[in-house]
C-alpha cells in the first residue's frame, strides 16, 4: 500500500542518505565525551552493524534487545538494526535481573546487546531461562576483570564482543527494502503498575514526529546542539538524543552517566547545546545547586520540558535566572512523542500548550461523549505516530487504542482559547467528599512554601475507608520535620486552595520515589510501601 511516505521506505535510509555526500566528514552527529563523531563516522559504523548482525544470522524482524547506555555504539546498534529491517528494542537500564528475562522472553529476542558492568549480574539468572536468545554482544568499555566473569558463566547464547564483531565489517549496506507499516522497532512503557508493555512502532512513526513537533515547535536547524538528560530508552529521550538531530543534520550530545543536576550542568557549560531537554524534577534540582553561577547556559535558545507537568513556580524560577522559556508538553511511549506542547515566545505557566499540528485530541466523559470547556475528561489522541499495537497484550491493546484513537489514562480540561490543562492521571486523581482533587495542583501549591523541596499528594483511605488527602513532602536544607511545621504548611495552603483540596494531614519523607523518566510513583504512598 501507497502512503504519503511512499511504498518503500527504510527510516534509518531517510534519516542518514540526505547526509551521506561530500560533507559528511565535516559535518558533526554526535559529542560524546572528548569524540566527536561525523555523520560520516556514524553512517559507517551504523553500516557495519548491520553487516555484522546479518552475519550472525540476524533476519527481518528478528528481535535484537538493547540494554545501553547513551554513546554512539547505542546508535549504532539500533539504527543498524532497523537497516536491516530487524527491531530494535531499547529498554532501561537500571531494572533487576528478573526484570530482563522478563523483557527477553516477551520479545523472543535472538540477540542481546549489553553494557559490559550489567552483563556479569544478568547473566547467573539466564540460565534455562530466555531460550531463544542466541547471541549476546557487549558492547564497549570491558575491563579483564570482567572479561574472566564472563567467562565463568556457561549460556548456550554465543557471548562476542562489539568492536571484535564490527570492526572488521564493510562499510557499505543496502537497506532492507522494508516498507512504511513495517515494524520498525518496540518501546516499553515505563507505567507505574504492572508489567511494561511493547508498543509497536513502524518505519513511518519517527518521520511523523518530525514532521509535526520538530517542524512545527521545535524548528530544529542544522545549526542547532540537541542535549537530553533523558536517557535514549526513553521515547522522550529517543526523540530528544537522535533522530531529531540526525532528520536535520544537526548534533547530539551524548552523556552516559546518571543524571545529577551539577553533572547537567558541567554538560550544558562544556558543550553549549542550543536545546536541553529534561524533565521537571530535574530542572528543580538544578535550579537548587548552590554553586549554579559556575556554569555557562547562555547557548541555550530554550528548554523543553515533558514527563510529569512543569509546576509554574519553577517554570518561572528557571526563566527568572537564565531568560529562556522552559516549553511544557506531555507525549507518551505510545505516541513516540510530544503532541501537546507549548510554542517558544507564547509558552504559559501551568499549562500544557495547544495540539501539536498533525494531532487532533479530544476530552470525553465516561460515556465517550466530548465535554465543554473547563470541565474536567479523559484525553485521547489521534494521530499516524501513534504505536500499532502492544506485543502479546491483547486486552490493553483493545482497552487503550480504540479505533484510531489512543486513550491517553490522563485527566485534562481545555480553556474557551484552546489551551489544555493537565490534572492528573486517571488512577492519580483523588475524590474526596463527591470532589475531585488534582494531585498536580495541591502539588504545585505545596512547592511554594519556602520549606518544601518535593511533594507528591494521594488519596489514602482513613479508619473508615473514606478516602482522605495526604501529602508528602521533603524538605529543603535547614528544615526540620515537626508537627509545628506540618500545620504551618496546611494553613499555608489553606490560603491558596479551596478547603476541601487542603491535605488533611502532611507527611515528612526522605525521598519522593520516581520512576527512571522521573514522574512520580504516588501508587507506592499509596499501597503504603513509603510512610
């Protein structure tokens, strides 16, 4: 079948065969560490992925998992991978053995691509287990310590190693004549409860991306430096760390660490990325390192923010300090990226923008009828970016994407301007006295106080199974938890809430728990696993 992309297409050949010319050498894919990377260096090393992988017996839609840090041989592999219409399946690096195989048995995975300081803890568990991986290549950065555990360790999958397995690979591949509708590659969604599930994305998903949100908010240049603190597993990061760069010849900064504020920041100074991208605990704990004026970010031009919404008070804290905007948006794994944004010169505080041209969504009641404005539904979206399915998850699939539509599980209302406002997660929201309570608001009003650092608000039930608003919060440098202050802040708030969205009790913690994307797991307060 014809589609507006054509009947043949291979998105790792759109995204690098415009830049495969005279130029190539000179112009820059990727900062990583003291290297930098050419889209020349990038496309050869993609190339001889894929000749590799083709050597190993790797076939169309054979599936190759990646558990990869952010450096140029993560491109390598998944742009590679997808060359020769195998699938790529990125996932996150700080999950648990169990949480592998997990990953590896659901997606039948023939082939294991693994950092070599997590291999040695995954690889006591696999054996018996994941039967159908036949390879496992670790990628660079091996010391011998770790070469001797590897070896130690007896798995019928053969274990080589990346730059043995590449380096000796042509440099010239054609790519697989996949098609637009083609599975490309799989995304998991980092959900709060459950088991993750694979969203499907096809050969056309990425190309849709820039040409709605990268065309039409973020007007990426050839000029322009790309920094995300969110990791490349991520679709948020994904999009953000690569091919937003590589669809316009643009470059990448790549940081493998785990992200720390001050680590944020010496990047930012070092490279002088034009774009950063992060989320809003993130731009919080940056905005309170002590020693900020050390580092350099006038090469910003703006910031982007997704993941949980952007509460006002930093997003004007962070304005007041560097003067760029912060554009608040919210996406998810299943739509591959942003498709309700702010735009740079018109964002506002507190509100998630308008539809991303290319999207339509729409807000319904629990009937599916569409509601007015200012009244308070379920967000669904619709647009040709939008994952065709969860693997071997029926029953989700058929609850969440309905007809064209995804149901998002997220609570908005929009304005009489057009302007969409999040109140939380569908399962977030708390209903207390016949209302309902906005985690996000009492949230946002609670990091206002000059003695709360983070807070998360859920609704717990009492004594008598009504449920009640509590909020947890910890504490900035210099305060100390006390019934005195727990009041103080209630009657702070008393001054900025209606009555009934006053937590009826405030509970100091030493941590807000949140997944890797950073938004905030409120299930664990309320499952009582955090007190």
């Amino acid at each position: 079948m014809t589609t507006k992309y054509g009947r043949i297409l291979n998105v790792t050949d759109a995204l690098f065969s415009k830049w495969d010319n005279n130029e190539a050498d000179k112009r820059i894919a990727i900062y990583y560490k003291d290297e930098v990377w050419s889209y020349r260096k990038v496309i050869e090393e993609i190339n001889r992925v894929g000749n590799a992988l083709r050597e190993l017996g790797v076939e169309k839609e054979n599936r190759i998992l990646m558990i990869a840090y952010d450096t140029p041989f993560f491109i390598s592999i998944f742009y590679g991978a997808m060359k020769i219409g195998a699938i790529p399946v990125p996932v996150n690096t700080y999950l648990k053995p169990e949480e592998y195989l997990f990953l590896l048995e659901d997606t039948g995975a023939k082939v294991l691509a693994i950092e070599s300081d997590i291999w040695p803890k995954l690889a006591p568990y696999l054996k018996g287990r994941a039967n159908k991986l036949k390879h496992v290549i670790i990628l660079p950065n091996i010391s011998e310590t770790q070469k001797i555990i590897f070896e130690d360790h007896n798995h019928k999958a053969e274990l080589t190693f990346y730059h043995g397995l590449v380096s000796t690979a042509s440099t010239h591949l054609e790519a697989e004549k996949t098609s637009p509708n083609d599975m490309a590659f799989w995304l998991y969604t980092s959900g709060t409860t459950g088991h993750p599930k694979a969203a499907v994305h096809l050969h056309k998903d990425i190309l849709v991306v820039l040409d709605t949100y990268v065309k039409n908010v973020l007007k990426i240049s050839e000029k322009d430096r790309l920094f995300s603190a969110s990791k490349l597993f991520f679709a948020y990061g994904l999009g953000n760390g690569s091919y937003f760069a590589f669809g316009n010849g643009a470059s990448t900064v790549l940081m493998p660490d785990r992200v720390e504020p001050r680590r944020v920041l010496e990047t930012i100074h070092k490279y002088k990325p034009t774009i950063f991208f992060g989320v809003p605990t993130l731009y919080n704990a940056m905005l309170h390192v002590e020693d900020w004026k050390n580092y350099d970010l006038t090469s910003l031009r703006f910031c982007v923010s997704a993941g949980e919404p952007l509460p006002p008070l930093i997003y004007n804290k962070w304005k007041e300090r560097y003067g760029v905007e912060i554009l608040d948006g919210i996406g998810s794994t299943e739509a591959l990226h942003i498709y309700i944004s702010n735009i740079q010169g018109n964002s506002k505080p507190g509100c998630t923008g308008k539809p991303v041209p290319g999207y339509e969504v729409k807000i319904v009641d629990e009937d599916g009828k569409e509601v007015p404005p200012k009244t308070v539904g379920d967000l669904y979206v619709k647009g040709d970016s939008v994952a065709m399915f969860y693997w071997n998850d029926y029953e989700s699939t058929r609850k969440n994407m309905v007809g064209s539509w995804f149901r998002t599980g997220d609570k908005f209302y929009r304005d009489e301007e057009g302007y969409y406002y999040y109140v939380g997660r569908s399962d977030d929201m708390v209903k207390t006295s016949g209302l309902w309570v906005s985690p996000i608001e009492v949230e946002a009003a609670l990091l206002t106080h000059p003695a709360v650092l983070e807070a998360a608000v859920v609704g717990i039930p009492d004594e008598v199974g009504l449920v009640r608003v509590v909020g947890f919060v910890t504490l900035k440098q210099g305060y100390s938890p006390s019934s005195d202050l727990a009041e103080e802040i209630r009657n702070y708030l008393r001054e900025k809430l209606d009555h009934y969205k006053v937590p009826k009790e405030i509970r100091f913690v030493t941590e807000i728990p949140k997944t890797a994307t950073g938004k905030i797991q409120r299930y664990k307060f309320r499952l009582g696993e955090i007190k």
